[in-house]
C-alpha cells in the first residue's frame, strides 16, 4: 500500500483558515481545500504526526468527495443515489480497511479482521471501566455538538446519536437480509453508519433512513455485521447542499480531546488558535492574566515549549483546577501560578456583560505598558464586549463604523498576553483593508487581526493586537 493519503479534518465554525494553515505547516499537506467546517488535504505524514493536529476536531481517511446530490421527492430514488456512493467490488473495500488499519496502528481493536470463518465477537466484559466510556462518550458528544455549530443556518442530524433507537431495526436487516451474506463472511468485521444531513437532503430524508440503507448496502456486499455500540470501524456520511463526504474517523478519540488536559476549560481548539496568534519564540515571557484552568498556557507550553509560562487568576477555584491540569501535564517547570486580579477587580462573569467592562479601556493600557515592543496581546471576547471594543480603541468615528463582522449571542471572556515576541509577519485570513495601520487611541498598539469563532452555541472573537512604539508615542 503506498504511503500517503487523502484526508478531511472537521473545525469549529471560524477555524478553517487556522487549521488550513497547520496542515501545511505541519504535514507538508497538497491540494488542500477549505469549505465550511472541513479542510481537505493530501499528506504523506505518519500518523503519529497527524495527530498533533491542535486546530482540528476529527480527522477522515477520505472515501468519497463529491457535488451534492439531485434533490426530489421521490425517496427510492434518492437512497439509491446514496447507496452507490458505497457500491463497489469487495476488493476495494477490502484496499480501503487495510489502508485504515495501516494508518490506525496499534489502536485498532483486533489482529484478525481479515480471518477466514470467525466466530461470533465477545461483548465487552461488564469489568469495562463505565465511568470511561461514560466520559469518552461524553466527549465525542461534545465535538459533536461542536461540529453542529460550523454550518449556521443548516439542520444538521448526527445518525450516530439516533441509532440507538432504531438499533433493533438494523440489526433485524443484518440477520434477514443480510443472512446470507453472514454465514459466507470472509471477514471478522464490525461497523456502524453515522449520517448527517443538513439542507436540502434533510428536508426529505432522515439520517436514520440513510443510516439503514447504507448499512444494508454494506452487509450484503462485504458480510460485515452491524454493531452500534462497539464497531470495529465507523463509516461517516454527511450530505448537504455543497457536497457529499464519505469518510473513516482515524482516531477514536476526537482531536480536540487532549490527553494532557484533566479538567476542560475553553475549547482546546480556540486555545490553540490563541496561542498560534500570538507568535511566541524561543525566550519569550508569555502572560495570560485571566488563566482560568489555564487552557490557553497549557496548549502554548505544549507547541511552544522553550518560553516561560505566567498564569494569573483571582479565582482560587481556578487556579487549584490549573494547578491539576499544569501537573497533569507534567509543565510544572514550564508554567508558574499566581493569585492577582486585572486592576483588582474582577473582569467580568461567564457568559455575561456587567459593568467591570467599564476598566477594559484600563486593562488595555496596563497591558500596552507591560508589552515590549513587537509583542503581541491575543484576546477572546464576546459578542458585546467586540461590539465596545471598537469604540475603545479605534480613534475616530469613521474607524470605529468599520466593523469586522457580526455575530449573536454572549460567551465567556478569556484573554492571552504575550509579553515578549517579534515583529513577523501578519496573519493571514483578515481584510488587507482592515490592516492598513488602524492604530489604537493607546497609540502604540496596532489591531494586526480579528477572527470570528464559535464555542457551540454561542460567538467569540480573537482580536489580535502588535506594539509597534514606546506606549505614548507614535
């Protein structure tokens, strides 16, 4: 089999550009190709090099990539439509699970998937750690949840969380139809279908109707068995009004769930986009003066491990949960805690706007003091606290109509300072319009970028700022 591959990687709304950036970086990754919620590449990376992905959610071994399929009324049709996506000769299918298998390694659950007349697999044993599963189910659930939220405006349906109900139905197909098949297997082999439709598809099929068809598909023409709760192998399909995606999820776990982190605070995926913004060397000295759990210095010490770690936090809460997660880490000589406030005041409270935003301006120059210059101050705000910061910083009427982008809702505020850096290049992905030298009223601070995000359900956005001068001088 040679090496290398197709793949597709899902991100949180507003991620895209940061994970395209990776991949090439990262992976030396070709024809890569970004939509909405989904970067696709080639890359003949080890697969222990695809997951240091920090950007990503999950990652696919890409099966089938094209144009969205002729919407109409007629359902036959149309699931007959989807299930050729997957017609083809045994030996294809057969190419396409040692590919994974290669690439999966020594995650994959059993030796012998290709053994001629297997016996029946053995369910878990009821010793399985339940509160694991529980927290790993929890986990996906939540990236799942994540990945709802990078095509607003679109019904998305996750066949993986409804299967569960028609369990019964699909495994009833597996032993009348697919009877046949079974008893003839040449193949140990488990799978499940997970299906999300949004758009026009969704208007007329449900992802549990493609789930089944296309797992009927599967039986009959590989003798593979359904399970739905312990699979050897998933099989994504998601369809929509752009395109049709077939995939293999690579790894169990998503991306974005490190491994290193033992108590989750901001999306591990934002913190690290936070930290990649703030352009940290070898040297610097690296400040987030609201560290919370400490996400954002944990993802930073991780990628950028040669520059000393600050985290400052009035919340003991806060920091004993940091504290935890920095050992978890083994970055006890990376990252030093501090019990300190911002101006001696709270900031502000998750998910809410209340009248400390009135010391932002305070903050700001605090933070322009401390910065050398050609350092850079990296901020996650919310939706109202974007909306005032335009007119904080930017010096006249005409500045402050430009505004980026909009967005709804409110979400947490968490903040990243670098406090040392140098003078790189800027950022790619924002309006040249937008950087041609939009000076602060701080004088000494240029807006060098600004990102809308989202945390699921609600927006943020990353406002990257350079010091460019002595603070008071232009």
């Amino acid at each position: 089999m040679a090496a290398g591959g197709r793949y597709f990687c899902t991100a949180g709304r507003g991620l895209e550009p940061f994970l395209e950036r990776e991949v090439r970086a990262r992976l030396g990754a070709t024809e890569v190709d970004c939509v909405s919620g989904k970067v696709f590449f080639s890359t003949e990376a080890a697969p222990g090099e695809l997951r240091k992905l920090r950007s990503g959610e999950r990652l696919f071994l890409l099966l089938r990539k094209r144009t969205a399929l002729a919407v109409s009324r007629n359902k036959g049709k149309m699931l007959h439509d989807i299930k050729s996506l997957f017609v083809e000769e045994p030996k294809y299918w057969r190419d396409v699970i040692s590919l994974w298998r290669n690439l999966h390694g020594c995650e994959g659950k059993r030796d012998d998937v290709f053994r001629e007349n297997p016996l029946p697999l053995k369910r878990r044993s009821e010793e399985t750690d339940t509160a694991t599963k529980r927290q790993k189910t929890e986990q996906v659930r939540e990236t799942v949840s994540e990945e709802h939220q990078t095509e607003a405006g679109e019904r998305c349906v996750v066949a993986g969380d409804c299967q569960t109900a028609s369990e019964t139905s699909l495994e009833d197909s597996s032993k009348s139809s697919g009877e046949e098949a079974i008893a003839n297997e040449q193949l140990n082999f488990s799978f499940r279908v997970s299906c999300r439709c949004s758009g026009a598809v969704a208007k007329v099929l449900t992802s549990q109707e493609i789930g089944r068809a296309v797992g009927v598909t599967l039986m009959k023409q590989c003798g593979w068995r359904a399970d739905l709760r312990d699979p050897d192998v998933e099989i994504f399909l998601h369809l929509n009004d752009v395109h049709c995606v077939v995939g293999i999820p690579l790894f169990r776990l998503p991306l974005a769930n490190r491994e290193y982190i033992k108590t989750a605070g901001l999306r591990s995926t934002i913190a690290w986009a936070m930290a990649s913004l703030a352009e940290i060397s070898a040297g610097a000295f690296v400040l987030d003066p609201m560290c919370g759990l400490g996400t954002i210095l944990l993802e930073a010490a991780k990628e950028w491990p040669e520059a000393c770690y600050w985290g400052a936090d009035i919340s003991d809460s806060q920091l004993e949960g940091a504290d935890v997660n920095i050992r978890t880490a083994g970055l006890m000589d990376k990252i030093e805690l501090l019990k300190a406030s911002v101006k001696d005041i709270p900031f502000g409270k998750k998910f809410k706007i209340t009248k400390d935003i009135r010391v932002l301006p305070d903050i700001l120059q605090e933070m322009e003091r401390l910065l050398r210059v050609g350092g850079t101050i990296v901020l996650l705000l919310s939706h109202d606290v974007h909306k005032r910061m335009d007119d904080i910083t930017k010096c006249s009427e005409r500045d402050s109509a430009a505004a980026i982008s909009d967005g709804t809702g409110e979400t947490t505020t968490a903040k990243a300072l670098h406090a040392d850096g140098n003078f790189s290049s800027l950022v790619n992905g924002v309006e040249e319009s937008f950087l041609n030298s939009r000076q602060t009223c701080f004088g000494s601070l240029v807006l060098d970028g600004v990102y809308g995000v989202s945390l699921g359900k609600t927006d943020a956005f990353i406002y990257k700022y350079k010091k460019i001068s002595t603070a008071g001088n232009q």
